[in-house]
C-alpha cells in the first residue's frame, strides 16, 4: 500500500489532495462557521452591524480562498522538500529534488485527513463556542493543555505538536527509507535533520508574527 502511494501519479494525487480540502473546508465554513458563531465570538468587540458586515466580507472572500488551497498545498509541499533536499545536498546522496518532492507530496495525504477528522470532531461533539477554539487542533498539546494555560507565544508550538505532524514525521521516514533502501534509524535521523529543524524554524517564525499581530 505504501509502496503504491509512492509510485501513483504526483499530479493526479495532487488534485485528490486539493479536492479533500476544498471539500471541507466548504464544510467548515458552512456548518460549523456559522453567523451566530461570529456573533459569539465577537459581540463583545463589536456591534450587530459591524458583525453583519464581516460576514458579508467574508462570505464574498470564500470562494477566492478556495483557490489558495492549491497554492497553500503546494508551497507546503515545496518547503518540506526544500528542507529534506538541503539534508541531500550536505551528505551528497545525491536523490535528487524531484523524488523529494514527491514523498513530501505524497506524506501530505496526513493533513487531508487532519482536516477531515477536525470537521468531524468538532460538528459531532460540538466542543466549541469561537472561531478560535475551531482553529485549535482537536488532536494536539494545546487541546489537552488549553490555550488559556498556557502563555500566547507557546499557542502555535502547542497547537503544532499533535497527532497528525507526528504521522506525517512517519510517513516521510518510511518513504525515505523505501525509496532510498535506508534503514528505518538512518531514516529518522535525517528526517530529524531536516525537516523538524526547519518545521521548528516555521513555528518560531510563525509566533513571531502572531504575537506581533494578534
């Protein structure tokens, strides 16, 4: 099964991935985003126009976001492979970009499926009453911990460390270690050297432009 996820078409998987999340994020922002959820979430900031004339904003904006999905993917993609391919050139393995770039893809599919299990999550058990608790994944640190324990510039690293970033870790090890003939420790080790260093360097960047913004 594995082996198969590598050798299908990159293209073609591409456009599946982007599909599983243009699909839900349309169910996010049509049964779970909800006017009465904007209402609670920023009543006490602002009055019942104001807050109409966000949602109008951002019912005109949905659709153009869709089309970032693409790109959003893509760039995701890019970076991981850029951080595995940085790993390729120092130890001079010499696998190439375009491998990289495919396994990175193709681990991807561990997302689509963190999307699809945070729709379901939060719709059955309903456990939220702002737009920020949906931004919470509901398989992380900081949803056992709970933002409000916990000091806003550790928010993006909490919310980072969950079940799905460590199946998608997984998955990059055995991709590599298939398609290169590792052993699963040398696997890990340049998984490790590569792209949890530059995820790590992402969170930091991140939390600096969330605590100057926020």
């Amino acid at each position: 099964m594995i082996s198969w996820l590598l050798k299908t078409n990159k293209w073609g998987y591409y456009l599946v991935l982007c599909c599983i999340y243009i699909l839900f994020s349309y169910l996010i922002n049509n049964f779970l985003l909800t006017d009465n959820l904007y209402h609670a979430s920023f009543g006490e900031q602002y009055t019942s126009d104001q807050i109409q004339k966000i949602l109008n904003i951002n019912k005109s904006w949905q659709y153009i976001g869709y089309c970032f999905i693409p790109i959003v993917i893509i760039i995701r993609t890019l970076y991981t492979s850029f951080c595995l391919y940085i790993g390729d050139l120092i130890q001079e393995t010499h696998w190439g970009f375009r491998q990289l770039f495919n396994i990175s893809l193709k681990a991807d599919i561990v997302f689509g499926f963190g999307i699809i299990f945070n729709f379901y999550f939060y719709a059955l058990t309903n456990n939220y009453s702002t737009i920020d608790d949906l931004n919470i994944n509901c398989a992380s640190l900081l949803k056992l911990v709970g933002k409000e324990n916990i000091p806003n510039w550790l928010v993006l690293a909490y919310n980072s460390i969950n079940f799905f970033e460590l199946l998608y870790i997984i998955l990059l090890v055995v991709f590599l270690k298939i398609s290169f003939q590792l052993t699963y420790l040398k696997s890990i080790v340049f998984v490790l050297l590569t792209y949890f260093i530059g995820n790590y360097l992402y969170i930091v960047g991140m939390t600096f432009v969330y605590l100057n913004f926020s």
